[in-house]
C-alpha cells in the first residue's frame, strides 16, 4: 500500500500508530524527532505523514517547513496535545493537511488517512486568541475544541460575515477576536459591542455616530462603533437584541457597505470585517417576527457554533490550571495546586454558565482558600445534583410545598393571595440566584432566565426584593 511516516518523541504513540497502520496494510516510518522526520521524507519518500508539534531535538513545525521544502504535495498532519488556536493557525500557514488533537482517536486517523491518501494536500488545521487585556483566554484540547480550532482557521483569511451562536458564557467574543488576531486585519481596529448593553434610544448614535444638533444632547460630532472599526473588525454581540428598525439599516449597510452618521446625508464607506453573535435561537426569533430573515441569511454566510463547558468536559483540567494562573496575577496568592477531589466536583456541576462560570468559581476559590492548594472546601458551588430523575424530583418537590401552602393560607399571602405570593417569591429567588451566577450582570441574568432587561430591572425595584 503505501509508506506512512509517523514522527512523536512518544514511543506509545509510535507502537499504538505503527499497529494500526500495518492492519490498515501500510508501511509504517517511525521518526522521534523533526530532524529524523526530514531526513526519512527525503530518503525513504512517504505518502503520507502524522508528526506531533512539540518534540525535542527537532520541533514539529520548523521540521513541517523543511519537508514543504522537501515535497511541497506531501500531506502532513500535525498532532499535539496542547491545541490551541495559534498553534493550528500556525501549522495552516505552514501547510499542514489537518491537525489532530491528542490522546489520539484512532477512528480520527483513519478518516485522516483515507483523506490524505486520496485527496490533494490542503491547508486545514485548528489556531491563542486572547481577551481585552491581552491574557491569552480561548484554550482546548478537547474534540469539540479541536473542530471549532479549524473551522475558525478556514476563516481568518477571507471576508465573509460571519455568525456566532451558542449559550452565554462559552466564549464567543474571544473567538470572533481569535479570528481577527490571526487574519489579515490584526494590526488593525477590533472593535465589540453588546446590543443588549445599550439602551434602545441611545443605539442608533453609537452604532452609526452623529453631527452636532443631530438631536437634543448633540453637542458635538460623534464617531460611531462602525466608523471606528476603520478597516479592522466590528463585532456585534447579542446581534439579537438590535432594534428591528436598526435591523433594517444594518442590512442596508452590509449591502450597500456605507452608512450615514445622524444628522448627515454623507455617505461613509463601512469597510470592516462584520462578526456577529447571539445565544438566541434565531430561526426561533424569526419564527417570532422579532428577527428579519433576510438579514439573518446575510449574517449567516459562515457559521460557527461554540460549545458548551458540557460538551467540552476534557477541557476543564486545562481551562482550571489557565483561571488558577490568572487569578493569582489579580489577586496577588501563590495558589499553585488543586486537589484531584476538586476536578472530580468541577465534572459533577452541570455549568449553565459555561466558561465563564467557571472563571468565577476558580476567581472566588482562589480568594477564598488560606493555603497554597485549592481544596473541594474552597469551592464555591451548590451542592451536587442527581439528575437522574431530576425533573421528576422537581416537580414531587414543588407538589409538596404546593399542598403544605394551600392548606396553610395565612402563613402565604392569605387566601386569595396564595398563587401570586408563589409566584413572586419563585420569580425572586430565580432572579437572585441568576444574579449571583453572573456576578452581578442583569444584562445576562435576564438573558439565562429568557426574560426582558425592563421586567428584571422591575422586579428588583419592587419592594421586598
């Protein structure tokens, strides 16, 4: 068949790899290092090449440039275990066939050898973005991570809209910011706005700008959000809480790519790269008439769906030792262990806030612990749930109280006042508790309860809450 090279510095991959490719009726190559690794491309001519990214005596990439040089067809796949935007952008640069995360799936690498043994070599492979403070932040080794990693990767380098989707907390801005740090526009203006933090009259004059006298409180000219971008790139968060009205100017402006500051008739050339995202359901919003279809088929050009802390449960080791480190810089402790117990709890607790949830619970850890190790004591979470049976345990919970509360009247509101005392007191503790898992933030507490900015901001003024 045909001669594969396989180059780790780790023997049990070479033996798991040289097992599986002698099966599959091929000729394994074994190399330890990049060095080895160019030396056998050039002399013994393989087909086909898995060649992990960090090795001593040779690294990874330098070697994947040597063998372009050697045989520029040659599809080279990159492994490591420490996948990372940056690293899978690097290795597309470079020519890499693909990118495959470790521990090794062995189903992966048969669908990745019949793919390079028949197809002609790509670039693909997966890319670290960092947050505002320039904290490297979009981190994983899990699968799903790995995917997402290269299918941002196909996007850095073209101009198409694209649309992020997925709940609140995973970590959508930091993956619109990986792309523009990795693409062309990097030097340029990355410039984000949350639709859902901007009160509905103001919008408009942050989005687009105005003139002096636009409007009562136009003192002066005004650059907008979409003027500042320049020609870098504009992220819209939340893009589904935009005005309908605004909704209608954004596709004219995606269309015709200029827009008019307010209280002007000027044109102005929109020549950033658009990213949006939201946590919503758009065909649902569609569905619903709070959301125009021909500006989500405008949006939706490229799609990417970030997963959940749940879905990327392999990650949370990693994503713990990453929030450890930072919160040690901001707070100022050396707490520089975790207790296994911890990671066992962490697996256990559902995360309804996802990354950001956890960025939180490891800040409050970190705060709360008096040693130099994170304990399970440290850890500020609910007490763990059974699920199994969970929705039924509800439901036998809330009959429960149902039946002590309509048989005690006058301890409730009195009769008459049961089921609006019920549902006051229901609707406060889920605020409360919404609040508390999103620091503090009404914007996304409202989100996570799928209730309006103006209802919370009510029932927290009410007395008594």
């Amino acid at each position: 068949m045909a001669k594969i090279l396989v180059a780790d510095d780790e023997y049990g991959i070479c033996e798991a790899f040289s097992v599986l490719l002698t099966a599959e009726g091929h000729t394994p190559l074994l190399a330890s290092n990049g060095k080895e690794a160019v030396r056998m491309v050039r002399d013994e001519k393989p087909a086909l090449v898995f060649m992990d990214a960090r090795m001593p005596g040779g690294d990874g990439l330098d070697a994947l440039m040597e063998i372009h040089a050697l045989s520029p067809g040659l599809p080279v796949i990159i492994m490591t275990a420490f996948g990372t935007l940056e690293t899978a952008r690097k290795a597309m640069d470079l020519g890499a066939f693909d990118y495959l995360g470790k521990p090794v799936d062995l189903a992966k690498v048969r669908e990745l050898l019949a793919q390079g043994l028949h197809k002609p070599a790509s670039a693909s492979a997966t890319v670290t973005a960092h947050d505002e403070t320039g904290k490297p932040a979009l981190l994983g080794q899990s699968a799903a991570m790995q995917t997402l990693f290269k299918q941002m990767a196909l996007l850095t380098d073209n101009e198409l809209s694209i649309l992020i989707t997925g709940e609140s907390g995973v970590g959508k801005e930091l993956v619109a910011r990986g792309i523009h740090e990795l693409g062309p526009r990097a030097d340029d203006a990355f410039v984000a706005v949350n639709c859902a933090a901007i009160p509905e009259t103001l919008i408009e004059a942050e989005l687009f700008g105005h003139e002096a006298g636009a409007f009562t409180d136009a003192k002066s000219r005004r650059i907008g959000r979409f003027e500042a971008a320049g020609v870098g790139t504009l992220f819209l968060d939340e893009i589904s809480e935009l005005p309908f009205h605004l909704q209608s100017k954004l596709l004219r402006v995606l269309q015709e790519r200029t827009f008019e500051r307010l209280g002007s008739v000027k044109p102005i050339d929109f020549t950033a790269r658009l990213i949006a995202a939201s946590n919503r359901d758009l065909e649902a919003e569609i569905a619903a008439g709070r959301f125009r279809e021909d500006l989500y088929h405008r949006l939706n050009l490229a799609t990417l769906l970030v997963p959940t802390l749940r879905d990327r449960e392999d990650d949370i080791e990693l994503l713990v030792t990453h929030f450890l480190r930072v919160a040690n810089e901001d707070i100022g402790k050396e707490v520089t262990g975790v207790e296994p117990a911890v990671f066992t709890r962490l697996r256990e607790h559902p995360w309804p806030g996802n990354v950001r949830e956890l960025e939180h619970c490891i800040k409050r850890s970190v705060l709360a612990t008096r040693g130099t190790t994170l304990t399970v004591h440290d850890l500020d979470l609910p007490p763990p749930v059974d699920n199994a049976g969970s929705d039924t345990s509800l439901r036998k919970l809330l009959a429960q109280q149902a039946a002590k509360i309509v048989r005690n009247p006058g301890d409730y509101g009195g009769e008459g006042g049961v089921y609006s005392h019920l549902i006051d007191a229901a609707g406060h503790e889920l605020i409360q508790a919404a609040l508390e898992l999103t620091g503090g933030n009404q914007v996304a507490a409202a989100k996570l309860l799928g209730i309006n900015r103006t209802t919370l901001r009510k029932r927290l003024s009410e007395p008594g809450a």
